[in-house]
C-alpha cells in the first residue's frame, strides 16, 4: 500500500499533514518507516 492509499484509507485529505503527524509520533517519515519494515520482513512486501 503506498501512502497515499493510507492517507485516503485513514480519511485524511491531505498528504503532508498525514506525513508531518506520522513524523511526530514515530520520529520519522511514513517512507522510511516502510523501507524499515521491508528491511525486517523482506517477505511481506
């Protein structure tokens, strides 16, 4: 699911304001938090 579709997902409208509060509350950006996770579990992608 790529972040758009979770912002839509989520009912927000707005992308940057889903990426400036995903920020604040896991200290980094919603793609690099993906990259993360693909990184611990390559097979869930």
């Amino acid at each position: 699911m790529n972040i758009s579709e979770i912002v839509y997902s989520v009912g927000l409208s707005s992308r940057s304001y889903f990426c400036r509060i995903f920020k604040k509350r896991f200290k980094c950006s919603p793609k690099l938090y993906q990259q993360r996770l693909k990184q611990i579990f390559p097979s869930a992608s």
